[in-house]
C-alpha cells in the first residue's frame, strides 16, 4: 500500500487494564493488516516509564503516535475506529 516506507509508532497505555489491552489488540490488527512488515511499534506503559511519556507530552492514554515518516501525528483515546486511526496516522488514500 505504501511502497517501502517504514513506519515508527510509538503506543503509550497505562498498566494492562482491559482499555489498554483492546488497544493493542486493535491497533496491532490495524497495522498488521494495512502495514504488514513496514512498520515498528513500541508500546510504552506510561507507570513504568514515565520518562518517556514526559518526554512525549502524554495527557492521556491510550495515546498513538506516529514518528515516522515525517510529519508526526497523533492519535488519543478511542482507537475502535479504523478509518479516524487510519486517517490519523495518515495512512488512508484521500477518497
């Protein structure tokens, strides 16, 4: 779907709550479906390493962000929606 463009998204959750859970679930499904073998995602829990959700600017979670290729997105909440995380990565062709 995108050539050979190599995708860094960075998934931050708290703790593996049943929210935090259905959101890794969803948005491996979505990768793996729309992506298959061209992208990297990093799940950070947000308790354990909070240096990085500072760093990142986290105020809620489930928060996606996509790194790579420029320009960075992101994505907060709700990730049920295929098309809106699709959309919000940047990852849908314009219809």
């Amino acid at each position: 779907m995108m050539g050979n463009t190599m995708y860094q998204i960075r998934l931050y959750i708290v703790d593996a709550t049943k929210s935090s859970t259905k959101a890794v679930q969803e948005l491996e499904a979505l990768l793996e479906d729309k992506l298959k073998g061209q992208y990297s995602l990093k799940i950070i829990d947000v308790l354990t390493e909070p240096e990085l959700a500072e760093a990142d600017k986290i105020l809620a979670t489930p928060t996606v962000i996509k790194t790579a290729p420029a320009p960075e997105t992101r994505i907060i909440g709700d990730l049920s929606d295929s098309e809106k995380v699709l959309a919000g990565l940047g990852l849908e062709e314009p219809s």
